[in-house]
C-alpha cells in the first residue's frame, strides 16, 4: 500500500495543497475552524505522517531536532530542555521545542508539524497513545529518542530515572529514621510509566515492611482535597513520599492550609530537586535524578544516531541520589 500524500488529505479535505502545508507547519491562525477540522479528520481518517526518508532528508540537514515534552511546568522538563539545547548549540544545531501537555492529539499534531519543517531529529517525552506513529519512525530509521518514559512495543532507545531504587532509598531513609506510618502523593499513575513504576514499588515496599498503604493518586486539584480531608479526619500519616515536583507544592499547600509543621506534624521527602526545595523552610529532603545528565547522554545519542552510528535499541536507567536536609524527623535520635 502507497504512503499517503499531501496531495491525497488536500482532496480529502478538498482544500489546496497549500493549505496543508500551512496546517502542518503550524500556520493556520488565519485558517477557519471548519477548514483545520477537514484537514485534521483527513490527516486521522488517512492515517498519514510525513515521508521522514525523502530524498531531501538523505542528502542535506536542516540543522534543527525537537524536543517535545509532556509538561513543560516540570523542573525536570526545563531541565532537559537546557541540557539538550546546551548539547545542540555545542553541535551547531538549533531546537525547536514543544509541550504536548501529556495530550496525545497535541503530541501528534507537533510530531507531524516537526516531520513536516524535516528536523533532522526528535527527544520525545511520549504520552501513551501514538504508539503506531513512533513505531512507524522507528522502522523509517528516523532518529529519535525517548525521556524519561518508554513504550514496550516502540524501537526507540529511552533515558530515564530507576524509578524503583529512587521510591526506595526514599522508603528506607524514612525507615532508618523511625519512621512506620509512610504515605505516597502523585499524580495519576495512568499509563505513565514513571508514576506507575514509582506508585508499585511504594506499593511493594509496604507488602514487604508491614507498612500500612495511604496513597494520595489524582489530577492536581484532587490531591488538594484528599490532603484536606485526610488533615480533618486525622488520617494523615508521619511522613509522605511526594512522587515529584507538582505533586509537592500540593503537599506544601495542604501544610501551610492547615498550619501544620515540617517536620514535627509531617516528614515529606520528594523526588526530584526543585530549585525551591533546598530554600524552603525547613530545606525538603529529596531524592534527585541526574536530569542533566540525563538530557546531555540522550542528546548524544540523537546525534550519533543523526550522524549514521549504530546504536541499541534499551532503556537506560540512571541512578538517584539522596540529598538529605531538614523535613525529616529522626525518631531514633529524639
């Protein structure tokens, strides 16, 4: 069966190639709604994704990859933004950078409008439904590389936090600490695979110490009033185990809500070192991933995978490192 065309979604969409070019480029403030619906129900119902072997793309390079993330509010995301960018200026390249907002219409839609403008190649934060569309990349040998996630079924090497020693030495700092009542804050697990990963191993880690499970698992604004409610029936446990970023400054929203004290009311240790957890008072204790180092070797990747070097087809973990601080009560020593 034929890749389908340009040509072929302006017919469906009967509008002009033109036209086309202008929606996947991203041009199309000017567009009518009507029009965009046509050309984005033609670009679904066709299935099509730009020709990333083109003959243009074998002889010369824009000089320009993407980096797509899933929630540019992350430290984390701006982290890797920054090493990447740092790595690609260093290669004379430029970025082009884009936020899905953990949408996989949105994430779509950018990969097609990065096919389009022919970037020699992409980091990717992926959500969990364009699987057919990374797959088809992977076997176009287009170069890509995926962050912090990973999808079984794609052929895309991953760079990416071991979530499970990072829940762990999270788990049994607060144990060495005295500590037994130990909750768990995140996001929805879903099928994110850091939130899932980290969520099963606090789970695991419960089983395996008799510690009772308290976890607090939702959009944003549903962690504010489980917080809230576990607070006003006095279900709260000593210590929590905050998954990442977003998920603390609910944390820090209930405490200071509820004019609670860190350490004395409640221990928090989080993952991820935000620039304003070393600041805060008292200093939150934190589990950090090397997100730099991250982004530096998932950018050095790319290129080589850009300049034709072979390379395998795994995930890469990288291990976390505790930064111990204030916001931790030590029982043994009371």
């Amino acid at each position: 069966m034929s890749k389908v065309t340009i040509n072929d979604i302006a017919k469906n969409a009967n509008v002009s190639k033109t036209t086309v070019s202008h929606y996947l480029n991203g041009r199309y403030k000017a567009m009518s709604i009507e029009t965009k619906e046509r050309i984005s129900s033609a670009i679904e119902v066709m299935d099509y994704s730009p020709n990333v072997v083109a003959k243009s793309l074998k002889n010369k390079k824009t000089m320009t990859i993407g980096i797509i993330v899933a929630n540019i509010l992350h430290s984390f995301s701006t982290q890797i933004i920054r090493s990447i960018e740092d790595y690609a200026h260093e290669e004379k390249y430029h970025v082009i950078v884009c936020n899905s907002d953990n949408d996989p219409v949105k994430e779509k839609n950018y990969i097609q409008m990065l096919l389009a403008k022919q970037v020699d190649g992409m980091v990717v934060i992926p959500t969990w439904n364009n699987d057919a569309l990374f797959s088809r990349l992977a076997e176009d040998k287009y170069p890509a590389v995926f962050i912090d996630r990973f999808i079984e079924t794609v052929k895309i090497p991953s760079f990416m936090l071991d979530n499970t020693v990072a829940i762990k030495t999270a788990f049994v700092h607060l144990m060495d600490k005295g500590h037994r009542e130990i909750g768990f804050v995140s996001q929805p697990a879903a099928e994110i695979p850091p939130r899932k990963e980290r969520q099963d191993e606090y789970k695991a880690l419960c089983v395996q110490h008799g510690v009772e499970k308290f976890i607090v698992a939702g959009e944003l604004k549903a962690i504010e009033r489980n917080l809230d409610q576990a607070v006003k029936k006095d279900k709260l446990p000593e210590s929590l185990i905050v998954a990442n970023d977003l998920a603390l400054f609910e944390v820090l929203k209930a405490v200071k809500a509820h004019d609670l004290k860190i350490p004395r009311d409640l221990s928090v240790i989080s993952i991820d070192d935000v620039d304003f957890a070393e600041f805060f008072n008292p200093a939150i204790t934190v589990v950090a991933q090397p997100s730099f180092k991250i982004g530096t070797e998932a950018a050095h990747t790319l290129f080589g995978i850009i300049n034709g070097e072979e390379y395998e087809i795994e995930t890469h973990r990288f291990k976390p490192e505790l930064i111990e601080r204030e916001s931790v009560t030590d029982y043994g020593n009371e």
